[in-house]
C-alpha cells in the first residue's frame, strides 16, 4: 500500500478530526458534550501506563474468557440444532428467545444470581456472545452442498466423521462470519457490565470519570475501547482469511 492511498483512505478520519476539534474551540459544541480532541488525548496521556493497561486488560481478560468458552459451545450446539431433528425442537425455541433479546437486560439478573463479581460479567458476554455463534453455525451447516454429504455416504463416512470433515469445514466461514460478530458485541457487553458495577476495566473508568465530571477522560476511555476492539475486530479478520484460504 503506497504512502498516497494510505493518506487517502485516512482522509475522511482526519477530516472528522478537525472538524470536531474546531467544533469544541470555538464553542460551537459544549466542551461538556463534546471535548476537543486534544483535551481528550491530553486526559489519556495524564494516564499512568500501569493504570491504562491494567484496566484495559481486565476488561479483554473478561470478554476474552467469555468468547473462548463461547465458540466450542455455539459451534457445538448451532450443527447440533441443524443436524438432528429432537436438538432443534428441544432448542431452537428456547434460541428464538434469546435471539431478540437485549442482553443488557440479563444485567440485573446476572448480578442477583451470581454477585458482582467477574462470573457475572463473563457470563453476560458469554450469552451475548454464544447466540450470534450458534445462528451462525447453525445456517452454515443447514447450507451444506447436498452433494458432497451423499459422496461422503457413499464412501463410507461415519456419523461423526460426516460432520467433523465435511459439515464442519463446509460451515467453517460462516461460524467465522459469527465469531466475528460475537467478538463486537462482546465489547458492547464488557462496557455495560463494568458501567453498571464493577471495581475495575474501561467502563468502570469511563463511569467514574463521568461521575467526577471529567468528560476528557470519560471520552478517553471509549477511545481506548474503540481502539482495543478496532484490534481485536481487524487480527480476527485476517485469522479468518488465513482459516478459508483453502477455499480461494
């Protein structure tokens, strides 16, 4: 990628930047809606790197512990659910509620049932993200080439083997397609969680400057968020694209 296409693709991004700094100076918006831009990284470079990286590593721990239990079980249960029928009638409607459900909701019941610790809080990212997983995995197995199931019956393919080399693979950029979107909504989870209670991670810090009434660090904070799951949003990707590079 040249130096001019890079520039270029930065544009719109530093176009959104001056505008919205020249908004806050000239008090065209409120500072305490919209802090300019250098208030906000001078509050993030107030920050001590240990506080910063601690906190931000309490709230990826968590949303990390969650999405790795998530995936075995999602995938797991969304071929499951698609491949035997007694699955889908025992599952699917209890899939179908959860499905529209805003998982924020789950908050206070979360915390009634299993305190205020992490437990609830992964577990919370955990449902948020276990059902966009297994939808996925769940569509990619029920759109399996009918063609390459019956070869691989008449070859003499077990059950097992049937679902583990063929459903499986087949499936494969779809429940990755799901993943993807677990690991966004993730992120939307570990933030409402430590908003709402916790001791520590970027909500807690978001929610405690907004509390003190120090907007520059209470935008600071979704900075550091947005940026972490940019990240983690762009290595998934490429994961993905080294995962299906044997179907180019």
């Amino acid at each position: 990628m040249t130096a001019a296409l890079m520039l270029w693709r930065a544009l719109p991004v530093l176009i959104l930047a001056a505008l919205w700094e020249t908004a806050a100076r000239t008090g065209l918006v409120s500072e305490h809606a919209l802090p300019a831009l250098s208030s906000i990284f001078a509050a993030l470079g107030g920050l001590s790197a240990g506080d910063l990286y601690y906190h931000t590593a309490r709230s990826v721990g968590r949303g990390l512990i969650a999405i790795v239990a998530a995936i075995p079980f999602g995938v797991a249960a969304g071929i499951l659910i698609a491949w035997y029928l007694p699955v889908r009638v025992l599952l699917n409607p209890l899939l179908q509620c959860l499905y529209p459900m805003p998982k924020v909701a789950l908050i206070p019941l979360t915390i009634i049932w299993l305190g205020i610790g992490d437990v609830s809080k992964i577990t919370l990212i955990f449902v948020g993200a276990l059902v966009p997983i297994v939808m996925a995995a769940f569509n990619g197995a029920r759109g399996v080439d009918r063609t390459l199931l019956w070869t691989a019956r008449s070859l003499g393919a077990s059950e097992v083997r049937l679902l583990w080399e063929v459903v499986l693979p087949a499936a494969l950029p779809e429940i990755l397609n799901g993943i993807r979107t677990a690991i966004a909504l993730a992120f939307i989870l570990i933030v409402a969680g430590e908003l709402v209670i916790a001791n520590d991670g970027i909500g807690h810090m978001i929610n405690m400057w907004g509390e003190a009434g120090h907007y520059p660090g209470m935008f600071a904070g979704v900075i550091v968020i947005s940026a972490v799951g940019f990240a983690a949003d762009r290595a998934w990707v490429a994961l993905s694209a080294w995962l299906t590079a044997w179907r180019q």
